[in-house]
C-alpha cells in the first residue's frame, strides 16, 4: 500500500507505458494490466476508484488470441467508483460487422478514439465587444476562458461547457434582443 494518489502512482503506471493524463488520482489496490500497460490511456481529471481491476486483454500465459484483447481509453473527466472492472471494448462491433464490407479496413480495425468535442474551438470570432456590450458576464474572466481555449491544449469539462453557456447566452441575446424585430 503506497501513498500518492495524485503522484506516485500515476507516475509509476506511467514509468510502465501507460499513458495518464494531468489531476490524476489513483486510489489504493487499483490494477493496471500488466502484460500491456501501453494499452490504457486515462485522461485528464480522472479518478480511478480503490480496488478497480482495468484489463487489456483476456488471455493467460503463450495462449494470446485477437479476441477481446485491445486497448482501454478513459476519456477526460471521468469518475471511475471502488471496486470496477474495466474491459477493452470493441467499439461499434455490431455495426463494423454489418458494414465491413462498404467501409475501410482501416476504420473497421481501428481501436476505440477518445471523444474529444470541438465546442471551444467552433466558434472564435471577433466577441470581445458583444460580452462587454451585452454586460452579461465579466469581460476579463471570459477573456482569460478563451485564451485558453484558443491555445488548442486539452481544456476541461467544466471550461468548455462554462465557454458553450457564454456563447449560448450571447447568441440568444443576439437573436431574441437584439435582433428580434427584424
């Protein structure tokens, strides 16, 4: 039993070849496969739960097979509870099976992709004016929210949807107030 949730931990899995996002805890007891360690990714502000199991494979010993064995990605943001097992997930298996012979070899291989929304990055015009205009929100917080997202790093969940609400709010004033009656 180690101390370091936040540290030790994430960075010994990562010393193994996993790859572990920022703001990572890794709860006591938690086991990472260890045949195929470079085959879990976890994103950024993750927790992974005490005692969770994340398997890569299901094999034993020289009997590998191609079936269910493959690579886990935990997309950002995710709350893993005590006590889980995490499997590789052949993702749209059904459908890549009906559809194998319209679509690429590439797409019907290829493993799981994180999830990432382009929110952030749809919609950078010329706004600085409308949210000082409007006087819905503090123009420098917001100022600072889309420095970060036009820096094109990974933002978090709670920034895009913080950003997705600004520029809700603004569209609405725009088509409801401003532009209402014409």
């Amino acid at each position: 039993m180690f101390p370091g949730g936040w540290t030790l931990r994430p960075w010994l899995h990562r010393l193994r070849g996993a790859k572990i996002g920022k703001n990572v805890w890794i709860s006591q007891h938690v086991y990472l496969d260890e045949l195929h360690p470079e085959a879990v990714t976890i994103g950024d502000n993750c927790t992974i739960g005490v005692r969770t199991s994340i398997f890569t494979h299901f094999y034993w010993g020289p009997r590998k097979s191609d079936y269910n064995d493959g690579k886990v990605v935990i997309e950002k943001d995710v709350f893993i509870g005590p006590h889980c097992v995490i499997l590789p997930l052949n993702e749209k298996y059904i459908l890549k099976e009906c559809m194998k012979a319209y679509l690429p070899k590439k797409i019907v291989k290829r493993p799981k992709q994180p999830y990432l929304a382009p929110d952030s990055k749809s919609f950078f015009h010329n706004g600085k004016e409308c949210i000082e205009k409007y006087g819905y929100f503090n123009p420098k917080p917001v100022r600072l929210l889309v420095n970060k997202c036009k820096r094109g790093g990974a933002i978090g969940f709670k920034d895009n949807m913080a950003l997705v609400g600004i520029l809700s709010t603004q569209l609405l004033h725009r088509q409801f107030i401003e532009k209402f009656d014409k």
